[in-house]
C-alpha cells in the first residue's frame, strides 16, 4: 500500500456528525455497507456536491471530534469509497475503530492542523510516518502514526478482509 497521499485539501472545523454530516442517517438504518453506493453521498449534509470534487488522494483536514455521534461505519466507507485519506484534530473512540475497519488510512491527534490548511491547498500525509506538508503554505509538522497492527489492517482493506486473511492463514496452517 502506498503510505503518502498528496492532493487538494478539504478543510472541516469542529464536530462534524457521523450522520447528518458524513453521511445520510438513512443509510445507517438500511445496514448499506458498500462503498459503491455510499460514496456519491459523502460529506452532502455539509457539501452536497463534495462527492463529484474530490479526487483519489485528496485528503480530508478536520478539527476536533471529527465523525462524533453514533459510531456507524458509513461515512468511512464514504471516504474509503473516493481513496481518500484522512487527518484530524481528534475522532471519538468508535469512529476512530470505524475508520481502522473500514481500511481509511488517517491521522489522529494532530492538535493544530487546521491552523495549517485551507480547502484547495496542495497538502501531502505519510499515514506511515505521521509527516504532514502543505506544498502551498511551506509548512511541514509531524504527528503521531497509528501503530503497526492498525497499519495493517488499514492496509489489506479493513476489518473483514484482515479477518479473512487470517482465518485462511490458520486453516492453511492446520495439518
């Protein structure tokens, strides 16, 4: 997988909302999990034409409590959808595991990072290393990486597919 995203940046404040926000609530509640369907409705309770501007590798900049409310997966799956990346101030306990299981590679604790951006600045993240740089403004800071294991789950596409590959390696293993 390659670890550094570098695109166009696209700037959230505080306390955006799992559903509503991210993502209609409506999905949630049909249980839709495929990226596919989700994606052209990411981020549409704050932008509704946000899905048709972003491009792969453009990363999303947020402030505190980034994906707050009920820890559903589907706005993750919204960004995992467009391969986007994701760095954020802070992100609730069950929105950060969502982003973990739904294979979106991100930052988290990155007190200060809005300071650094504006929507449309020319920004790159090493999800590996925690180095973030915006191209535009000459800034560059480091933040702490997620740990290994959750690197790797992020890596081979999410929970399921890490579950998957498991449940073959020990069967595999078996005599």
């Amino acid at each position: 997988m390659n670890w550094v995203y570098r695109g166009r940046c696209w700037k959230f404040g505080d306390n955006i909302g799992i559903d509503g926000d991210m993502m209609p609530l409506e999905f949630a509640l049909k249980r839709e999990l495929d990226p596919k369907v989700l994606g052209p409705y990411l981020m549409s309770g704050i932008d509704p034409e946000f899905a048709g501007k972003v491009r792969p590798g453009d990363l999303i900049v947020a402030g505190k409590r980034f994906a707050q409310g009920n820890p559903h997966i589907q706005g993750f799956l919204g960004i995992r959808a467009h391969g986007l990346g994701l760095i954020a101030e802070s992100i609730p306990r069950g929105s950060f595991r969502n982003a973990v299981n739904a294979g979106v590679p991100f930052l988290t604790n990155c007190a200060g990072v809005t300071e650094m951006v504006e929507t449309g600045d020319d920004i790159e993240a090493d999800f590996k290393s925690g180095l973030f740089v915006n191209h535009t403004r000459g800034l560059s800071r480091e933040f702490p990486p997620l740990e290994a294991q959750l690197l790797d789950i992020i890596a081979i596409g999410g929970w399921r597919l890490h579950l998957e590959r498991r449940v073959a390696m020990m069967k595999a293993s078996q005599p």
